[in-house]
C-alpha cells in the first residue's frame, strides 16, 4: 500500500523538523514548506494527500493561502491549520473557506496522529471540483455580474440569462441557488409539453433551470406558460437561459410574446470571454490544474508566453472552446512547458486568429490599465516582427531599432521564447 503524502507549511524550522520526524515514524512520506512560496511550488508539482497549514507566516499568511487554493480549484485536499496563538475566530474562518481542522501549538502527539488519520479518511470523499463562477474572474464586468446576482438572489420572481453559447449559464445560475435548498434542472423539455407541472413537487422551495429556452416549440412555450402560474404555490424560483435574444423572436411570432413578459422581469446579461480577457491566463491555469489532478494528461504548465497568447485570442464558443483548446494542449504538447508556439499551433487548428478578424490589427482593449495595454502591444508587436522575419532575430533587432541584449531582455519579459530555427539562422 502506497504511503499518504503530507506537505508541512510552517515558517519555524524546529516545527517543521519535528512534525516531520513523527510523521515519517507513523509511515508517512512528507515534505516541508518554510513559506507560502515554497507552498505554492509544492502544490503546483503534485497534489498532497494532506496539508498542514500555519496560519502566521512571514510572506502569506495561511488563511490567504487557504482563500488562494479554494478560489483557483487547488483546495482538493484536506488542510489542517496550526496556529500558537489560535482563536476561535480563525478556527471558524479556516472551517469556512474549508479547512478541514484546526489544531493548536504546542500539539500534542496523539491529536496529532488522530487528526492526521481522519483528514486523510475525510479527504479521500472529497469531491472532483470543475468550474465554478468563482473561477471566471475578477475583471469588473465580473465583479459586476456578482454583484448584481447577489442583489437578485433573494427574489422569487423568474431571472432570465442572456448571453453567447458557452458563457456559463449555469454556473451563474448556481451563484443565485440558495444552499441546503432543491436544485432541478434538465436537458430535455418535452415534459413541458406532457406535463408540465412535473418538476415543481421536486423542485419545492428551490430553483428550476430551464437552458436553451429559445428553442422551445410552440407547445412546450404554453407549457411553461402554464407552469409559471404554478411557481409561488410551490415556492420555486424559476431560471431560465438563452443564447438567442428572445425579443426578435416574440416579433416574428416564433415566441409567445405572453411568455417573454413573464420571464423578462428580471433579466442579466452574461459577459463573453472576448469582454474580459484579463481573465483568460487564470481560467487557463485552473483549467489545465484540473485536468492533471484528475489525471487527465501528464504534467503540464503554461508558461508566461502562452497565456498571453491566449489571452489575445477571441474565443466564439466561449468556455467548451477553451476548455477543449486547453484539453488539445496538454495531450498533444511535446514538452511539460506550454509555449506561445503550441498555442499558435492550436489556435490554428480551432480557427482561431489574435485580434481583430475584420481589421488585421491586434484587439487591445481599452477597458484595461495603460501597462496590460502597452505589454499586449509588445507581445504582439514582436511576435509580428519574429514571424515577418522568419525567426532571424538580427533582422528583427535592426527593424525594431534594438539592440540583440535588449531585445532578448525584452522578449523574456514578454514570455516570447526565439525558436530554435531562429537562433541558428542569425
């Protein structure tokens, strides 16, 4: 049988020796963190079966880094937290964002062994993560969108989402869903049409989602209709999406205009990944995290070049489109390492450009600070020049007006790696 895997995340030495030591005496195999830093790295390279956290640390301190794992997808493990000088406020905060336990220093050997045991019992039901809203980010559109599905959460009457296909639907929708209440939702609608009252008695004091709404028939349209009426009696919050705007639809009769007015009281539109691309490299990462926690592809890491690359393409389909881009790249890259090249490569095969189509100039948004702006110009900048001149980087120096040093500085910065053919040709 195969030992746990424990990582010890503490800033004082004699601590981390001695848990170690007891650890390795009980069959563990266990590696140490003096920082969150080397945290980070550790947990980057592979997933701990256990986590032992101390919550004061120099750079970071362990809430942070509990708070930074369950906002990216990485708190897939149990993380017990060791504080000397523990309150009972911190052990209710680490609880909340998910700690598994608390235990406080000095610790004593067998609630040490005791509560090792059971995290590692309790973290082997721990359930596989996927996207969350959580995960889209925190450009303002985001922020906004949270803000105002916070301001409607508590509403009973009918939301409407609009928005591109792929942008999310119900992952919004589950941001509204009220904890420890019904969730009923299903792919097919041809209940509406035999019975349209079907779902309510499940539903009871929680959320029906209805997705693609503007593909219902006629039938299935007074069906909802019908149900509608129902809802308050059952106390059910309807939701509902769509990819296409239904009011040119209600025009040409293709949707009862009745049942517009009824679902379009209360109406959010969700933002396309193209209107907040900010958020791409850290959607990018997570989706990647995800794949080689579940064993998905080999380890992988999208170097800096490569999620700027994807943060400047536009993406049509949304979130399958880069989930599948992301799920290309991890199979079929040669290297552990991501590069701007393999995400050109990709992109091509996806039929993807970088910018604007119609223009054939690079989209840089104006809604972000002047130096994201200025480093996205750069990037596609110099990638233009690279390509233009066929890798030969002593011709691009002389077009660019830089010198070689200053150049090959600049391109690290950027994450823009010559290829191989392009050194050799200079």
């Amino acid at each position: 049988m195969t030992a746990n895997n424990i990582l010890v995340v503490d800033d004082e030495i004699g601590i981390r020796e001695l848990l170690s030591e007891i650890l390795k005496d009980e069959g563990y195999n266990v590696k140490l963190a003096e920082n969150a830093a080397a945290a980070r790295t550790h947990r980057r390279e592979a997933r701990p079966d256990l986590v032992l956290l101390d919550i004061w640390m120099p750079d970071t301190d362990g809430i942070s880094l509990l708070k930074e794992w369950a906002v990216s997808g990485q708190l897939t493990m149990p993380v017990v937290m060791m504080s000397g000088h523990g309150t009972i406020e911190s052990a209710i905060e680490a609880t909340r964002i998910g700690a598994f336990d608390f235990l406080e220093k000095p610790i004593s050997l067998p609630k040490l062994i005791a509560t090792v045991g059971k995290a590692l019992a309790g973290g082997k039901a721990l359930p596989k993560t996927g996207l969350t809203f959580a995960h889209m980010g925190r450009a303002k559109v985001m922020v906004e969108l949270r803000q105002r599905l916070e301001q409607v959460s508590r509403l009973k009457l009918p939301l409407l989402l609009s928005g591109e296909p792929g942008c999310g639907f119900e992952m919004v929708a589950r941001v509204v869903h009220q904890k420890n209440t019904a969730w009923v939702t299903s792919p097919d609608h041809g209940w509406l049409t035999t019975n349209p009252f079907a779902p309510l008695t499940e539903a009871k004091d929680g959320i029906l989602f209805l997705d693609q709404v503007e593909r219902l028939n006629k039938s299935e349209q007074k069906g909802l209709l019908q149900l509608i009426s129902k809802l308050d009696k059952f106390n059910v919050r309807l939701i509902v999406a769509a990819s296409q705007p239904l009011p040119p639809l209600a025009d040409s009769g293709d949707f009862d205009a009745a049942l517009l007015a009824q679902l379009s009281g209360v109406t959010l539109r969700i933002p396309g990944l193209r209107e907040h691309p900010e958020d791409i490299p850290d959607l990018a990462n997570t989706i990647l995290l995800q794949m080689v926690e579940a064993n998905e592809c080999p380890l992988r890491q999208l170097n800096v070049g490569a999620l700027n690359a994807l943060r400047n393409l536009d993406w049509p389909g949304n979130l399958p489109m880069l989930q599948n881009a992301i799920k290309t790249l991890a199979l079929t890259s040669l290297a552990s390492e991501i590069t701007a090249e393999d995400v050109s490569r990709v992109s091509r095969e996806f039929g993807l450009d970088h910018g604007d189509r119609s223009s054939g100039h690079p989209r840089i948004p104006f809604d972000v600070p002047l130096r994201e702006a200025r480093e996205r110009f750069e990037y596609q900048y110099f990638l233009h020049h690279i390509r233009r001149e066929e890798g030969n980087m002593s011709r691009v120096a002389d077009k660019v007006g830089l010198e070689r040093t200053h150049l090959y500085r600049k391109l690290k910065q950027l994450g823009i790696r010559p290829s191989a053919k392009g050194e050799e040709n200079n």
